[in-house]
C-alpha cells in the first residue's frame, strides 16, 4: 500500500514546547524504507533553527554540519536547541534531535531511555541583509564548470521523454521501498555525464509545490535511483549498464535495489537565497572524487534556473545492504547505523 504523499511543509512543520525544546514528526512518505532521508530530517532540524532564531530576525541558515549518529525513524522527535553564539549577524545553535521514550512533558526526553540520533551545528542569519563584496572565482572559467545545454523545461513537464538532450529516468518497481525518490522528478542527459565523475539533473517536486529556502537541505540529498552508476569512471558505467556482464550483478538495477545508501555526514553551505515564493526548477550537480570500500563522497552544486549558485552541499554516505535499514532497531539506546 503506497503512502499518500504529504506537503513538505506539513512534514517539516515545528511545535515549539519551551523556550529550546521543539518537537517535529519524521514522515514515513519520506523514507528510504524504513528510515527517513538524511536531508529532510536535517531539513525538519534546520526548520527548528529557524523558527528559534527568527524572533532575532535571523531565519536564514548559513552553513550547517549535520552529524547521523544513529538510525532515525519515522516518528515523532523532539529537537533540543543550545545557543552556543548570539551575535548581531550570525548566530550559531547546536541542535540535537531525540527519538524514542519522548515524554509528554519537560523535560521532553527520557536520557535513560531516548536516543540522540542526529546532532547539528547551524550558523543562522538573515540572507536578505547580507552586504559585502562579490566576484566570480577561476572556478567558472574551468573546464569542471562548464554546464550541459539548459533543456526544454517545458517539454519535460508536458513528457517525461523531455527533448532531443534530457529525459526522465524510470525508477525500477523494485526500488519501491524507496518512497522519499516519488517526491521529485529528476532529469537526466540521454548521453550520460558531460564531464566524468559529474552527473548534471534537473529537478522539479512532484507535488508541485515550488522549492523553498527550506528544502534545500532535502535537494542536496535527493538522486536519481542509479546516481552511483552514473559518476562511476566510463570504463566502469559501460560494463555496468551493458546487459549480463561483470559487474552489472554488483550495481546493477536488482542490486541497487537491495542497496541502501546512508548519509553519515551532510554539511550545507547556502551561496544565495531563493525567492520568497520559491522556485519551481532546480538544477544538480554531483560529483565523486572515489567510492572506495563501501564510502561514496558527494559534493553538490544547487543552482536555480539561471544558473545562479544557491547553495554547495558536502556529503558521505555509506553503501550497505537494505538488510542494514529493515532490521528491528536494538533496545540498548546507543542503536548505530
């Protein structure tokens, strides 16, 4: 039975309970199986952070390092906020999201029996106010950030074959447990990656709804399903998607899905903040320096759809089984991925 997919706004939404203690419901239509996306659930934290900092006029998150310590479920969590910095421009929070013998009043947690499961540094402010100097870096002149032609955006929202250079990949009935991938459409290149070790996507929600200073956290770790085929050497992706050969028993579409990809690290860096109303297309890129012994490195450029940079994400995820996400969860509170 397939979950109703619920508004990103309704599945981040925070009840305040005292002046540092907030609580946030993790959505399971936002899962990888059993467990929620590393980027929503730092997208439910970071939605604290904001709401505790706006009475000071500083609702922007600038940066964020957002460390996973343990499996989260969806439920319910309760995220305690400590002021580490106020300052006039940037003020620093550490927030640490709790799970499991929640108490229905403070202090909110039971610490012999709740379990810290996410813990995150953000440096707060006010994007709209920020003044200072700004120049292109040699960056945009390198070979690295040359940029594929912009697609026919409305000819891949009238048809999911798109246009003559981007399509929209189908993802295998296999990977149904993966319920957080039915929240976007992600488009790719018929040709493949332009640059190796780079793929470029476009990506729109599948709601509809318009793409938000909030849902950045959430971007930066959304990926079409075969995102590791993709930025793997050509060498490799040929034999991988070629049909019964070598390692297509190792990345292959049955093998993914019984893969699970967990986000041990996530830091996120916003360039430029997006309007009030959001913004209907985004577009990815995402490279891999190596995937070496079951750890994948990320690094994302999010940028809208003038290809202006909106924000740099930073990534390690791990390359276990499904096996590791169904399992039942431990008893002893220091449960870990």
């Amino acid at each position: 039975m397939t979950s109703p997919r619920v508004p990103f706004s309704v599945a981040t939404a925070v009840e305040q309970l005292d002046t540092h203690s907030y609580r946030v419901n993790l959505d399971d239509s936002y899962c990888i199986g059993s467990v929620p996306n590393g980027g929503y659930t730092a997208s439910c934290v970071l939605a604290v952070a904001s709401q505790h900092l706006s009475p000071r006029g500083q609702p922007d998150t600038l940066t964020a390092h957002i460390d996973y310590i343990a499996r989260v479920s969806a439920a319910p969590a309760i995220v305690v906020v400590e002021d580490i910095k106020l300052g006039r421009q940037l003020s620093t929070l550490h927030l640490t999201l709790w799970q499991d013998g929640l108490l229905p009043h403070a202090p909110w947690v039971d610490r012999s029996a709740s379990r810290r499961v996410v813990l995150a540094y953000a440096t707060q402010t006010d994007l709209r106010t920020f003044t200072g100097l700004s120049f292109k870096t040699g960056y945009q002149a390198s070979p690295a950030a040359v940029l594929p032609p912009r697609p026919d955006l409305e000819a891949l929202k009238r048809d999911s074959q798109g246009d003559a250079l981007w399509f929209e990949p189908k993802t295998p009935k296999t990977l149904a447990f993966a319920r957080s991938l039915k929240n976007w459409h992600f488009y790719l290149l018929r040709d493949g990656p332009v640059v190796p070790g780079a793929v470029d996507i476009w990506v729109r929600t599948a709601s509809g709804e318009p793409i938000t200073q909030a849902v950045l956290p959430y971007l930066v770790d959304s990926f079409p399903y075969n995102i590791v085929t993709l930025l793997t050497a050509p060498e490799i992706r040929k034999r991988l998607q070629a049909p019964r050969e070598g390692l297509k028993e190792t990345l292959g579409d049955e093998a993914r899905s019984k893969m699970w990809f967990p986000t041990v690290v996530m830091n996120l860096e916003v360039k430029k903040r997006l309007p009030e109303e959001g913004v209907e297309w985004m577009a990815l890129r995402a490279t891999s320096k190596l995937i070496q012994d079951g750890r994948l490195d990320l690094e994302i450029q999010a940028l809208n759809a003038n290809g202006d940079l909106v924000a740099l994400g930073h990534q390690v995820a791990l390359m276990l089984s499904l096996e590791r996400n169904l399992a039942k969860r431990g008893t002893s509170g220091k449960s870990a991925l």
